[in-house]
C-alpha cells in the first residue's frame, strides 16, 4: 500500500528555521518532491530529491533518505510571506511521473 | 509566455448537470494531470495522460471523465455521477525523467454546485 506522513500544523517565527519531515511508502519511488501552496493558490513546485542528500535552493533545502523512506524541507530566514502549505509528494518517472500528494503542512510564521 | 490555464475560475452548477473544465498548456508538456483538492486537505489525482489519446485513472476517478485529443488540452468533465463534486480543481503539467520531476499547475477551478 501506499502511506504518507507529515505533520499537520508547524508554527515559527519570523528569522527561524523549521524543519517539516516527510515519511512515505509508496511504490515506484523515484524521488521526493515538495510544493509549496498559499491559501487560495495553486501548488508551485519547489525541489526535487532524486538522491540521498541535501539539496539546497536559497533559503529552502531538502533532503532525502531512500533507505529510510524519509525526507525533509528545511525552511532557513523565515519570512512571513512563507506561511502557507508545504506538501511533500513521493512519485516520479513510473506512470508519467505520477506523484501522490498528502494533506500537507501548515506553516504558520508569526512577527 | 509559457503556463498552463485554466477556465474559469469559479463555475456553479445545479446538481445532475454535467461540467465541463478546461485546461490548457503550451509548455509543450507530454504529461498532465487532474487533481481535486477539498478545503484542509491534500490532492488527489483524478486522471492523469501520459500522451495523446491516452490516459489513466488516478485515485478517485469515479464521476469523472477526460479526454486527450490534443496535446495541449486535457478537459476533465464532472458527471452527475459524482456524489459530491464541489471541490477544488486543480490541472498540472510535467516533465519527468529518471532524475527529475516538476509539475506546473494552472490556477484552478472552483465548483459549487448547488
């Protein structure tokens, strides 16, 4: 079967760091992608993790355990322009790069 | 500019009526895909095509239908069949390879029906 687990809600204030883990099991994994989604808005996509180890990307990073079915976003410098969803979506090239998306995180950043 | 769209923004409808919602890309994209979101929750896939005239049901495909005459369009039409289809609708695109996965996603459609 497929699982995926995120926390439902993190809150930080603004100049933290936050760190919102992704644990999965799905089949066809080829990678560990996250998105990032403002109330309202359209998911825009913000890394892709093929490999083991941290990619970064400006303020945002993520990493990637295949042998443990883990991932994180890591979230440097917050602003308060990043509170929004943040979901992390296992998937890739197996069925047209078909990803599953959880119920994502809710990142509240607080003045 | 290269984006995907999607027409319209809101759409109401009376319960029992078909719907259709558009969805179109010129990012030259081989794979899109339809996706419902309800409020405080994630995605799920609806349909999602691999190529022209081709496509396969996602996770909860019941009440749905899509087409794929072209390679830049990828309607999805919600029947009378689905038993609560006022949602947030959501199409992407994608390019996917061995190392890389993005989806882009247009901004949305959001039925109510009434």
């Amino acid at each position: 079967g497929q699982s995926l687990e995120q926390p439902s809600e993190v809150t930080a204030v603004e100049g933290a760091i936050v760190q919102i883990n992704c644990t999965y099991q799905t089949s066809g994994f080829y990678g560990l992608s996250w998105y990032q989604q403002h109330d309202g808005g359209a998911p825009t996509f913000l890394s892709y993790n093929a490999l083991d180890g941290l990619e970064e990307t400006g303020r945002f990073s993520s990493f990637l355990s295949r042998s443990d079915s883990y991932g994180y976003l890591l979230l440097q410098e917050l602003q308060m322009k990043d509170s929004a969803s943040y979901f992390c979506a296992p998937g890739g090239q197996t069925n047209a790069g078909k990803s599953t998306f959880g119920d994502g995180t809710t990142l509240t950043v607080k003045p | 500019d290269g984006g995907i769209t999607q027409s319209p923004k809101y759409l109401f409808r009376k319960e029992g009526q078909n719907v259709t919602l558009s969805c179109e890309q010129n990012l030259n994209h081989d794979a899109m895909y339809w996706y419902r979101q309800d409020p405080g929750q994630g995605l799920r896939l609806i349909y999602y095509s691999q190529i022209v005239n081709d496509f396969q049901k996602g996770d909860i495909a019941e009440g749905y239908s899509v087409s794929r005459e072209k390679k830049e369009s990828f309607p999805l039409t919600v029947t009378s069949a689905q038993k609560n289809p006022t949602a947030f609708y959501l199409c992407a695109s994608g390019t996917y390879t061995l190392s890389y996965n993005e989806q882009f996603f247009g901004p949305g459609t959001r039925l109510t029906v009434l």
